[in-house]
C-alpha cells in the first residue's frame, strides 16, 4: 500500500547518436549485423506469455536481397486469434488492477533495455528487415520507440490528475479505467516505434492487446516483443500474432469483447476495419474505439522569397529518405517559377551523389524498398509518368528488382497540377514537382488545399515571414503537422506531436495524452455525505 501521488517528469528526449567509424556504437552495430545476417531465427507467436509454433510458416527476406533469408515466421489460424483474446481477457484483471506506477515501471524498463543493452539489437534487425540505413533506424527503432516509452509514462501521470471539482456536501472523483475487453493493434511495416506504441500506449493506461504485426517488419518486432517480456511485462498483456491480416482481422473483430482497435498503415486497411465494426456494431459489449493513422500525400510550397538551395536540400530529404516509405514523406512540391532553374540545378546536382545500395553499406543514402509489391507499385507510376505528355522525368526514373527492389529516386515535373503522381499516395521514392507562375501564388495554395484527399504533414519555404503565416492559415486543414522553412517529416515525440486529419487519420497525436485519453473510460463516483431525507422540494412545503 502506497499513499503518495507520482508525479514523473517530462523526459529528455533519446539522444541520436552518430556511429561515426570506428566509435563503440558503429563496432557493436556492425558485429550485430553480421550475427542478424548470419543466424537465420525462428520467429514463434506468443500468446499468453507463451511460444506457439503453428508449422504454417512465411519467411521475411532482406529488402536488398531477396534470396537472402532472414527469419522463417509461424503464421496464426482463427484458433490461436481466439486463444490470443482468451489470453488478454485474462490478463486485463491482474494489469487493470495493478498500480499505474508499476505499469509505467514496466514501459520505462523497456526503454532502457533498448537504449543500453539491446540498442545494437533492434537497429540492426530495423536496419535488415526493413531496410532502413544507420540514421533511418536509430531515430525509429531507438530513439522514437524510446521516447514512445518514456514520454506515455510522463503523459499518464498527467491524465490521471485529472479530476472534477467537489461541491458542499459531496466528494467527486474520476477513476480511469481502461477499456472493457482487448484492444486490436495494427502495425505497419516502417516504424519499429509505431509498432511498440500500438500496443505499449493502450497498454499503459491499463488495457492489454493482440497485436498484429506487418509480415515485413517481423524481425524487430519480435525483438521488441521479447524485449516487452524481458522488462517484466506479465503474460498476456501483449499477445504478439502474426500471419494473415485478413484472417487475424475478420477473427479479432467477430469477438464481441473487442474494445478498441490501434491501428497505423494504409486507408484501405483501416476503412476495412471501420466498416466491419460498423456491421458488427450490436454485437459488441461496448462501442469499439477506432484509432487509426492512415495515408499521406506531403506537400512542400514555396513562396517565391524562398531560398532554392533550402527547399532543394529540404525536397530531397523529404521525399527520399527511407525511400519515401514515410507517412509524412513529401511527395508533391509547389515550386515559383522564378526559383525553379535553381531549385532544378540542386536537386540534379544531389541526385548525382547520393548513392542507393544495401544498408550494411553506411555511405548509401537510399535503399531498398519494402518488397516486391511495393517495387512493382513504383515502377508503375514511373511508367505512367513516361508515357504521358504531361510530365517528364528530370531525375531516376529506373528500377531493378533482380537482386534486392531498387527505385530510384525520381523526380518527376508535370505541367498538370492534378496529375496523378501529384493527387495519389506512392509510398515510395518519388516526388512530383509543379512549376507556377509567381503571380498564381493564390491559386497554387488552393490547389495544394485541394488536390489530395489526405491531409497529413506539408511545409512553407519563405523568407517572407508574414507570407509563411498567411499561407500556414489558408492551408489551416491541409495538413495535422506543418512545417515553416523545414522538411515535413522527421516529427519528435513530445515536440511535434504527430498526426493528419481528412483522409490521413483520426489525429489522436500519438506520443502524448491526446492518444492515452482513448483508452480510458472514466468512471464518475460522487459520494455524498448527508443524503436527502425528505422527497419534497422546499417550495412544495410552503
Ligand atoms: P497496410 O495497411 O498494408 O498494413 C498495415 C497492417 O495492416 C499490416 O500489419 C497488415 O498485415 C495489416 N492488415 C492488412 N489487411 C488487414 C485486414 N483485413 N485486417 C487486419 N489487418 C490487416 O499498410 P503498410 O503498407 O504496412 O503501411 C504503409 C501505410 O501506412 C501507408 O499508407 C502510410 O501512409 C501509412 N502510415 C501512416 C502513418 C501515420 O501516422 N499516419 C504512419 C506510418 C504509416
């Protein structure tokens, strides 16, 4: 029994570190590689604490080549779905019940397991299986996941401050409850963070999960899940279940104990899932929470006071880094015609240079993308892109999957500003520029406000501050996260909190109270001290 009332304190955020050559981060990293590379695992379902070897096994290949095998995966049947509710069901009394501070306990062990210890670890099973290079999985699969931890731990003792005020002869009190039921969390492939903040932010407000991974980011997230067990997480809490995501979801949502699904990745997926609830809508025990971060289409705009080199440098990062396999990637760019030779000249002059290959090789830029699906999807637009009068390809503009699935970064300028490539998610390397006239700058911010049905992350270059300011205004529901003078991804937990709303979300900004507030249902209990002995109001005993 413990009286006091916690309070933690608003964390610092993990530091990047460099993995300069030769530094004790780059040697621990690269032995780590080689033991990934090397070791082939197998990757078991884990279900009520415990390790389930279904014998229908998958395999996660290496993104850069794919004859290379790294992990053979069990797949889940609608038994061990069930068995995974069952498993959660059971666990929510004991993780309900235990004190939030213990809870917290357990999230911020993980943290520090994956700082220290297994920081090695979880970069270089990022860095394999999906293909990030050095700097791309430390921000994810260290430092974000990290800060994911830490930073819930801080926003729940906020939460749970909350409390309603008392009148004359009564007490008030809120208690938060978590949800009644399991919560049914989605992941993507490209963020090892978002992954464990799925499960990690329900589960920190007393709530326990089945969780369905993305086939392709298998690797780091069974790590995570064993790291999950390792920092004292009880069984059953997380249920970590990979396989079909038909299969998995159309069993998850039948069950009527579902309380919430926590899902990122794309529209149709999650409009999948919004639509199946709605038709199980009188099944279920409580009205299910949908939470889902979904697509973007990324704008940059800059106004003609903008500096070409900046948006340039901005536009390449932007869109290419992790292959444009970010929600938040740009991939439509608003560029007056007065910058562009310069803006132009730059882009080429990095195109040369930056280098695409394998990630064990730290001087490439760019690497592979996620699978063939994914290589195929590109190279399609890419076509299109060839084949049409309205657009021409200035850089990339090749691909080859023989050996691993290369895009090359491509720009493309198209002198439709509703191109295809300018309205449509790609998810991959390519970025659709749009030259306007400098006095169309009105007309140009419409068109941006207007042309994608998403409306996730965008940037302003100015040097024109006031402008910067009057265009953040008109473009008010374009974008959930908006940059001024920098490029639109690259989000920090606790400092820009992240999410898009319109076709790109629920916007319940992940990494901070706004997402932990859905997976409580507060309980109001007033007590009164001297409950009312008369039924008749004073007037009528005048
Ligand atoms: P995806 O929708 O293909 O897959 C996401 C997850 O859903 C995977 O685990 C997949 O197996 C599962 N799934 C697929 N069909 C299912 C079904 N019927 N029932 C249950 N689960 C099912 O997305 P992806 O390719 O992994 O990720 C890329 C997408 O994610 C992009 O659209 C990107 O914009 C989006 N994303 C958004 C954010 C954000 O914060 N807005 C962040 C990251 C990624």
């Amino acid at each position: 029994m413990n009286n006091a009332i916690y309070n933690f304190a608003l964390p610092q955020n993990e530091p990047v570190l460099e993995y300069k050559s030769n530094s004790n981060e780059r040697k621990l990293l690269e032995i780590e590689l080689q033991r990934q590379l090397n070791n082939p695992i197998e990757i078991p379902l884990i279900i009520g604490g415990k390790e389930i070897r279904t014998g229908q096994t998958g395999q996660v290949s290496l993104p850069s080549k794919h004859a290379h095998i790294l992990a053979t995966y069990h797949k889940a049947s609608e038994k061990e779905v069930h068995m995974a509710i069952d498993a959660a069901l059971q666990a929510h009394h004991i993780w309900a019940d235990l004190s939030w501070t213990v809870r917290a306990a357990i999230l911020l062990k993980a943290a520090e397991l994956i700082s220290g210890k297994y920081r090695a670890l979880m970069n270089a099973s990022t860095m394999l299986g999906q293909s990030k290079n050095i700097f791309q999985a430390e921000i994810d699969a260290v430092c974000e996941t990290v800060d994911f931890l830490k930073f819930n731990a801080y926003f729940a003792s906020k939460v749970y401050q909350m409390q309603p005020s008392s009148a004359f002869n009564q007490l008030n009190k809120m208690e938060f409850r978590p949800l009644e039921g399991f919560v049914f969390t989605v992941s993507p492939f490209n963020f090892t963070s978002i992954a464990s903040n799925l499960n990690m932010a329900p589960v920190m407000m007393g709530n326990t999960t089945v969780w369905k991974p993305a086939t392709t980011s298998l690797l780091s997230n069974y790590y995570l899940m064993k790291i999950f067990q390792e920092a004292g997480l009880p069984d059953g809490v997380v249920n970590f279940v990979p396989g079909s995501g038909a299969l998995i979801g159309k069993t998850a949502l039948a069950s009527p104990d579902l309380a919430g699904i926590h899902f990122t990745g794309s529209n149709n997926t999650f409009n999948y899932l919004w639509k199946e609830v709605s038709t199980k809508i009188t099944d279920y025990k409580s009205y299910p929470r949908l939470i889902g971060e979904t697509g973007g289409k990324n704008f940059i705009l800059a106004h003609p006071s903008a500096q070409a080199k900046k948006v340039a440098v901005n536009a390449y990062r932007g869109a290419f880094e992790y292959q444009g396999q970010k929600c938040s990637a740009a991939s439509r760019m608003y560029i007056p015609v007065s910058i562009w030779p310069e803006v132009k000249e730059e882009l080429l002059k990095i195109s040369t240079s930056a280098r695409m290959g394998d990630v064990t090789d730290p001087m490439n830029f760019v690497n592979a993308v996620i699978d063939e699906a994914s290589f195929d999807n590109c190279m399609n637009y890419i076509k299109y892109a060839k084949e049409s009068a309205e657009a021409e390809i200035i850089a990339g503009g090749n691909g080859d999957k023989s050996i691993g699935y290369f895009v090359e970064p491509t720009v493309i300028v198209t002198t439709n500003p509703k191109f295809k490539t300018m309205e449509e998610e790609i998810f991959g390397p390519i970025l659709t520029v749009f030259v306007y006239e400098d006095s169309q700058l009105e007309e140009t911010i419409e068109l941006c406000n207007t042309t994608s049905p998403y409306g996730l992350t965008g940037a302003v270059f100015a040097r024109d501050r006031v402008a910067a300011s009057k265009i953040c205004d008109q473009l008010i529901y374009a974008a959930g996260n908006f940059y001024i003078n920098d490029k639109p991804t690259g989000a920090i937990v606790g400092l820009q909190p992240f999410g898009g709303s319109r076709a790109s979300g629920t916007n319940d900004k992940a990494g901070g109270e706004f997402n932990l507030i859905r997976w409580i249902t507060p309980r109001t209990i007033k007590e009164t001290f001297q409950p009312a002995t008369e039924y008749r109001y004073g007037y009528m005993m005048e």
